[in-house]
C-alpha cells in the first residue's frame, strides 16, 4: 500500500521496483472502488433537477413522490457507477495497449501486462482526486465536483478545462516518470508518447461531454 503515495513522489524508484513485480491489483481496485463511489455520489445529488438543500424548501405531499425522489437517486447513482467503472476498465485497457505498442518504437521487452500495470499504477492520483472531490461535494456542495480543475477557478467551464484537472496533470508527469524508467531514457519521447494519448483523451471526452449536455 506504501506505493500508492510513494508514486506520486518517487515514481521513478517505483516503477524500477514494478519491473520485478507488476501486479496491478492495488491500485486497480482502489480505483475502481474509490473513482465509483465519487461518480455515484456526484450522480446522486444531481439525480434530480434541485440539490440536496433544495429539499427543506420543497412540500413533500405524499411518501410515493419521497420514494419516487430516491428512486431517481439512487438510480442515477447506480448508473454513474456502472458508466465510471466501464468507462476506467476500458480507457486503462486501451492505455496499457498503446504503450505496449508505443514501447516496440525504443525496443522495450516488457509484456503487455507490464504496460496494463503500468497504467493502473501512474493513475494513482485518480484515486486521490476522487477521495478529494467527494470529500469536496459532501462537504460543500456539488458545485465543487470539479474543485480540482485549476482552469474552472477562472471562470473556465468548457468540458476540456473540467478534465485538465490535478489528477491528470500529475498522471502525465507520473507516465513520463516512469517510460523514462521503463526504456525511453530521452525526456521528450517519454513526454511525446505520454502527450499523444491523453490529448486524445480530453478531446474524446469533451466531445462526448458536450454531446450529453445537449441531449440533456
């Protein structure tokens, strides 16, 4: 467990100790686990047009329309749950797939199980983002559920500056780490690789962002 905050400092000695041993276990499931109950929290009190504090305002009449209510919220937040967890398995697949194709370019060794964990483990600051922003959304309001995006706190509300968030940031130094460590000594083919793959990410996920606005 002393890895996961270990990476985030000293990502080049952990990747060195992940050549030996690449299980991916830890830091998979803390993902999943910790990345699903922040998406199912924040799909919980967004499950229905009013917040939380909106509820002391509303006249409840009957106990259908309170089940009714949360009905609606457990179900989004059932949803958002299952959207988050397919959503990390399969970027982490494709992930761990272009690095292992990305690594034959400075003739790395490494199977493509070394590269699956390799994903996993530089996606540490995942988790700690999203212990933050719940932490963030139970404690302040909704509103702060993207808290760690350093762009929104200017004003900033466009889908690509919601994702370039600190837990990304970090990730992308994280990665360049840890290619460095694991075959491409050169800073700037580490910084080339790691780049492509998640500039991809955030135009692929402000698209699919800004088409969900639209059809809400």
């Amino acid at each position: 467990m002393s890895r996961i905050w270990r990476i985030l400092f000293f990502p080049k000695q952990i990747f060195t100790e992940l050549r030996e041993n690449e299980s991916s276990f830890i830091p998979l499931a803390l993902l999943l686990t910790c990345g699903a109950l922040c998406m199912a929290l924040i799909a919980y009190v967004e499950g229905v047009e009013f917040n939380m504090s909106d509820l002391e305002h509303l006249q409840i009449e009957t106990e259908q329309e309170a089940i009714a209510i949360g009905t609606t919220r457990a179900t989004a937040a059932i949803v958002g749950l299952i959207l988050f967890v397919f959503g990390i398995v399969g970027g982490l697949l494709t992930l761990a797939t272009y690095y292992w194709v990305a690594g034959k370019s400075f003739q790395s060794e490494n199977r493509w199980t070394h590269w699956f964990a390799f994903a996993c483990w530089s996606a540490a600051p995942v988790i700690f983002w999203s212990i933050s922003t719940g932490a963030l959304v139970l404690l302040i309001g909704v509103e702060y559920k993207h808290g760690l995006a350093p762009l929104t706190w200017l004003g900033i509300d466009h889908p690509w500056a919601e994702l370039l968030n600190v837990a990304l940031l970090w990730t992308i130094f994280i990665s360049v780490q840890g290619l460095r460590c694991w075959g491409s000594q050169r800073l700037s083919t580490s910084t080339i690789i790691v780049l492509v793959s998640y500039v991809l990410y955030i135009l692929l996920g402000s698209f699919y962002m800004t088409t969900m606005d639209l059809g809400s």
